[in-house]
C-alpha cells in the first residue's frame, strides 16, 4: 500500500524527470562535437592576407564593328591590386593592354581602294569596382568562387594618315566572374570570364559617299555604337602586406 501511494508515484514521475534531464545535458557536449568537422578535417579555411596582386594573362575578345574599324581581338596581360573592406567584399584597381589591331580607311577614295590595311592599335583598360567571394573570407576546398563589378575607362590613341577615325578614350563598365584555388598559405590560382562594354564613334568622314556610290559606313548606321567584349584571363595573385 505504501509503495503505491500518489506521494510515492508523484515522486518516482519527478525522479525519472531529474534523470532523463541530466542525461540530456551530460550528453549535450559528446552531441556538439558530432556535429560539424573536426578542424583538421573541414573543408573551410580562412584567406591570410587582406591585401593581394594579381598578374594575369588572357585574351580579349572583341565585338566587330560595322567597318572593322575598331580595335580588334587580341592576347591582352594586365595586373590588379584589391584590398578587403567588409566581409567577403573588395575593392580593386585593375588594369590591362591589349595587343590589338585596326583596319584603316580612307573615306575619299572608292572602295575597294578605301582600305589601306591593317595597323597596331593598342587597347588599354583601366577599371575599379568592388569584387564578391561567395564563401566569405574563408575558402571551399581551396576555392573560392568570386563576382566582380566595375567601371572604368577604355584608351586607343593609334592614328593613321587620312584615316580620320580615332577610337579615342571611351568609358567603360565591366562584369566578372572568377573561381580562384588557393595553393597553400600564400598563392591562389585565378581564372576569370568577363565583359567590357564602351561605345564606338565613327567620324563624319565615314559616311561620305564616293565616286562609286560607296562609303565606309553605311546611311542609317549609328555614328555611336555600344560593343560587348569578352575577356578570358588566368593568373597568379600573392598576398602583399601580411
């Protein structure tokens, strides 16, 4: 009777209660490091350094214009410097040289006289804007997928005898993506696809018609086009300032 009483079972309920808490709480610790990688084992690392160069090598990849008159496609290097500023956030000041070429033309004479051939026409770009690693400032496996925007400027000072076309310095804005593999404590491997987009001019001179009824750009065509350009790039960067 005694060990049936409610007293006894009020207090047997309370006990089991006590028990199963703190068997909870004793096995909260053990379930905690389950939970997650071991650090020498997680696939997470933190980037060293806040501040890196990047030398890279590429080819950019030019939009035709009407006339060709544009600097066109060509093997282009260049060098970009970031820094961190918030999070997985960068700021970077980019710049690069193309190696390219231009037709030339000369809009008094008819076609196909008008052509007078092919000549260097450096193009230099400059830009800066702010980069995005999609881990965060830590890396993935290594890698560390990125996304860039920026704006900037585009330069061709090339200049040929009675050709009056001078692509000149245009703005120019650009868009990236990157995936960088970061070898060790110190170097990252980069591979990136962009875009740089500026307009086109073409002088009055252009449109001049001919004794043969011809003219380098044809009536209706815009004297100011806007050209699409990819760039295919891979380099090394090294951290500066650790």
């Amino acid at each position: 009777m005694f060990l049936c009483s409610p007293c006894n079972v009020g207090l047997r309920v309370r006990l089991a209660a006590l028990l199963c808490c703190s068997a909870f709480v004793a096995g909260t610790p053990l379930l905690a490091q389950t939970v997650g990688y071991p650090p020498s084992q997680s696939p997470y690392e933190d980037i060293a350094s806040p501040q890196r160069l990047t030398v890279f090598g590429g080819y950019f990849d030019a939009r035709r214009d009407e006339a060709g008159a544009a600097p066109q496609s060509a093997p282009m290097i260049g060098a970009q410097y970031e820094v961190t500023i918030d999070g997985p956030a960068q700021f970077f000041v980019r710049g690069a040289w193309v190696n390219s070429q231009r037709n030339a033309f000369n809009p008094a004479l008819p076609a196909p006289s008008d052509e007078l051939g092919k000549f260097g026409d450096a193009l230099f770009l400059g830009d800066l804007g702010i980069s995005l690693n999609l881990t965060g400032q830590r890396t993935w496996h290594h890698l560390i997928p990125t996304v860039a925007f920026g704006v900037g400027l585009a330069s061709a000072r090339g200049s040929v005898t009675d050709d009056p076309y001078d692509f000149g310095t245009q703005f120019s804005f650009s868009a990236d993506l990157g995936l960088n593999y970061v070898l060790g404590k110190n170097y990252e491997f980069r591979v990136g696809l962009g875009n740089t987009f500026y307009q086109n001019h073409y002088p009055a001179g252009y449109y001049t018609i001919t004794s043969d009824s011809s003219s380098i750009v044809r009536n209706g065509v815009s004297k100011t086009s806007y050209l699409s350009n990819w760039r295919l790039t891979a380099g090394l960067a090294v951290p500066l300032f650790r």
